[in-house]
C-alpha cells in the first residue's frame, strides 16, 4: 500500500517534472535562441546541460517506479489483453522515444554551440525538441487516459 503510494506520486512528480522541462526548453529557450536573443553560447551550454540531466534521472525513475506500478497492479494477459494495458505499453513506447529524442537533442544542440555559433544550432535543434515535446504532451495525454480509466466508457 505505501509502495503504490510512493510509487504514484513520484511516478507523477517526474512526469510532471521531465515534461514540463522539455516543453519549456522547446517552446521559449530554443526560439529565444534562434532569434538571437543570447550573445553568449554559455547559458545555453548549463542549460542543455541540465536539461540532460533532469531527463536522465526523470527516465530512470519513471522506469522504476512505472515497473513498479505495472508489476504490481498487472498481470501478463492484463498487459497485452486490455486497453489500459495496452496503454501502459504505449507509455513504455512514447518512454523510450522520449529518451532518445532529449539525449540526441540536447547533443547536438551542445555539438553546435562549441564555435560561438547560436543561432543556426538553435535552428537546426528545433524540430527535434519539438517532437520530443510532442512525445512529452502524448505521455500525458496516454497517463490522463489511465487516470480517467477510459477502458470503462469503452
Ligand atoms: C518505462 C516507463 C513507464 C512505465 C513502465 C509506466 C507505467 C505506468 C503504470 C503501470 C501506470 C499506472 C496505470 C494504471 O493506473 O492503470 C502509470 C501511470 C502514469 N504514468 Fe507511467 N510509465 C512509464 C513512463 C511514464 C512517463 C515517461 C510518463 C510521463 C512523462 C508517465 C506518466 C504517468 C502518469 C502521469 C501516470 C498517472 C499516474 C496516476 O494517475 O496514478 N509514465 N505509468
């Protein structure tokens, strides 16, 4: 009971959390670079750089305690044999694509930076935070599914 407890709310806290930072990174900070509104490559360094951090860290916790979770309160048949199992799957999906569009993203985007260069990094780096923010909005929107217990108006 307090496992499923703690694992909830942080599963709930990192989403929150990750999504919220992605969305950020791709809506303001990426335009604001591509407009020319840093004159100095360093902000942008710290702030991939902790982007990349939050994303690793929130990756692994949600791993863990959404592994808990679906261990816990699935079974195998419940898993792939209903709707809400195949939603968790889908999460576990948008999970991993999530991960790999902020690494691939966030270096790039760092690789660019190195020759005093802003705006065309920012530019080129865009799209891909964009789908990763895109992925981050479909792992709620699949979580508000599961909260709302869709299967049941089904
Ligand atoms: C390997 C990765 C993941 C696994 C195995 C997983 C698994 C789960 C499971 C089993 C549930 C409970 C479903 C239910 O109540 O029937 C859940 C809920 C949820 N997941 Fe995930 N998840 C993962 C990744 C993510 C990610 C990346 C996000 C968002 C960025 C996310 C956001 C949520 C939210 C917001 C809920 C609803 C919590 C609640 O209403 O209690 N999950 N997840």
């Amino acid at each position: 009971m307090v496992d499923q407890l703690a694992a909830r709310t942080t599963h709930l806290v990192f989403a929150a959390l990750w999504a919220g930072s992605v969305c950020f990174v791709a809506a303001v900070v990426l335009p604001l670079a591509r407009d020319g509104a840093f004159n100095t490559t360093r902000p942008l360094e710290v702030i991939s750089g902790r982007l990349t951090t939050v994303s690793r860290v929130s990756s692994l916790v949600l791993f863990l305690s959404g592994s808990h979770l679906a261990g816990t309160t699935y079974t195998v048949e419940r898993l792939f044999g209903s709707v809400n199992g195949w939603l968790v799957l889908v999460m576990v999906a948008l999970w991993l694509v999530l991960t790999a569009l902020v690494e691939i993203a966030a270096k790039r985007f760092e690789a660019g930076l190195t020759g005093k260069k802003i705006r065309e990094p920012a530019r080129e780096a865009l799209p891909m935070f964009w789908a990763a923010a895109v992925a981050a909005v479909g792992l709620l929107v699949v979580a508000g599914l599961l909260s709302a217990n869709v299967a049941r108006l089904l």
